[in-house]
C-alpha cells in the first residue's frame, strides 16, 4: 500500500508543479502584461527553476496558450468545451428553458475563468505576430460552441416561434460575451450570481415562448 501511494505521490507531482506554474504566469500576465513578464519571475512565484518551465511548456508563448485553455476548461484535462459533461447534460435536455439554464450557468463558469485574461491576451496577440497565430482559427472557438448549443435549442419544446438556430446562435454569443460581462461584472461591479440572472432572463425573454 505504501508503494502505491508512493507512486500516486510521484504521478501528481508533475500535475501540481504545472497547475503552480500556470497559477503564477496567470497572476503575473493580469498584472504586469504579457511582455513585461519574464519567465524567470513566473518560475520565482511557482517555486521552480526557470528550466522547468521550458521543459514543461517549451517557450513563453506555449505557455500562455496553455493558460488560456485551462481557463477556458477549468482544467488540464484534454476534453473539449463540447465534449464536457455539462454542456452534453444541456444539449439533452428536454426543453428549450432547461438547455437555456444550463447552457447560461456553463458559460458564465467559463467567463468566470476566462474574462480577466481576455484583454491580456489581445494585447500579447497584438505586440506579438507568433501568439496570434497560435491562436488563429477560421471561426471563433467561442462561436462554434454557441452555434452547437443553438442548433439543439432551436428544436425543444418550448422555443419561440420563429427563432432560427441562426438567430439563436447569434444572441448566445453576443449576450454571453466576455466583454458584456466585464462591462458589467468589473467595471459596474455585479456579483455573478446578478450577472448570470441578467443573462438568463434576457436571453430566455427573447428565445423562449414562456
């Protein structure tokens, strides 16, 4: 028993010292910028050697993706927006108000996480050509999940009358943008719990028939 546990010891180390190293470039990124941050002084806040970075992520740009899509999933996991459960708990829904809850309540989790590196991220991309290119995609990640979402919406009891997929799609991922909840969640200091109450009842008074 004791080997096992020595085992399992060993096997979440590396996970640890990488969710360590990803916390620090997070708090360092938000608050100095990405180009003012030097890898040594995120390996200073992580407690690690600057060489375990480059061995774990390979350069600094790498590892601002990496911090981007563990934002986005709430985890290091590989599983995909779409592939995660709740997102499928909302696609198999039975009507259209109860996708819509849980479609919002997600969404807003993810926005939670994602929202305040948003602007960083945009401001790297732009004073570096190779970030945006890492993250340069034909269609907005954050759209095609929306459209996914909407698809099934369009089709469950309850939808109003003469709300497309299209038309749907296109509300989801305005009214659940990043930039509308920090407009209202940072700068005119919503809690979430108002954020996400807002954004449900907007989005339902316009999607749904009741």
């Amino acid at each position: 028993m004791s080997q096992v546990n020595s085992e399992n010891k060993r096997s979440r180390k590396p996970k640890e010292t990488r969710r360590r190293m990803l916390e620090a470039a997070r708090e360092l990124f938000i608050q100095r910028g990405y180009g003012a941050t030097a890898l040594q002084e995120i390996a200073d806040r992580a407690g690690v050697a600057v060489q375990t970075i480059y061995f774990t992520f390979g350069n600094k740009r790498v590892l601002l993706k990496e911090l981007a899509d563990v934002s986005i999933a709430g985890d290091d996991e590989p599983i995909a927006t779409m592939d995660r459960p709740w997102f499928r708990e909302a696609l198999a829904a039975e009507t259209a108000e109860a996708q819509l809850r849980i479609h919002v309540h997600g969404t807003v989790m993810i926005l939670k996480r994602v929202a305040p590196i948003i602007e960083m991220l945009r401001a790297a991309a732009l004073a570096d050509p190779g970030i945006a290119e890492l993250f340069d995609q034909d269609t907005d990640p954050r759209f095609t999940v929306h459209a996914r979402a909407a698809q099934s919406l369009a089709t469950k009891p309850g939808i109003r009358e003469g709300v497309t997929a299209e038309h749907a799609a296109d509300l989801l991922f305005g009214l659940l943008s990043p930039e509308l909840y920090l407009l209202f969640v940072r700068d005119r200091g919503w809690s979430l719990d108002q954020w996400e109450s807002w954004a449900h009842h907007t989005l339902r008074s316009q999607l749904c028939s009741s």
